[in-house]
C-alpha cells in the first residue's frame, strides 16, 4: 500500500517529533515533508512507513497526515 504523506502548518507547534529521514523543520521550527517540500505528491518508501507512523502517533497536535494517495494532483 502506498503513502503519502503532509504537515498541516497551521497546526504544527514545532515540537520535533517527526522523524528525520521523511521530515525536516524550517526557520520557525515548523515541520514539512522533505520528500516534495509539504507537497503531499512524493510516496514515502515502504522501509520508512514505521518511522512515519511513530511521527503521526507522536504529534501532539496530529499535524501528520497521511493518505494511500496524493493529497494533490499534479498538473502537466
């Protein structure tokens, strides 16, 4: 099954509990998706689906959101 996943930016409080290999932060400590820059377009590899699991479980504001399909179509 595929994932993929987004930080709601709104939400997110920087608490740093999103795992490295699939989340970085920016200037304002805020968490997005390394893998195509919060675009919710990139699906995360299968070896990573535990680490983003841990994340979502471990997000106190639930800001991890995680679909078994794009969350945005891209456009040719």
């Amino acid at each position: 099954m595929s994932k993929y996943t987004v930080v709601d930016q709104e939400t997110c409080i920087a608490c740093g509990a999103a795992a490295p290999e699939i989340f970085d932060y920016n200037d304002g400590g805020v968490a997005f998706v390394i893998l195509d820059e919060n675009e919710g377009t990139a699906e995360v590899a299968e070896g990573l689906f535990d680490d983003l699991d841990d994340a979502v479980e471990g997000c106190p504001t639930d800001s991890i959101k995680v679909e078994t399909s794009p969350f945005k179509v891209l456009v040719d």
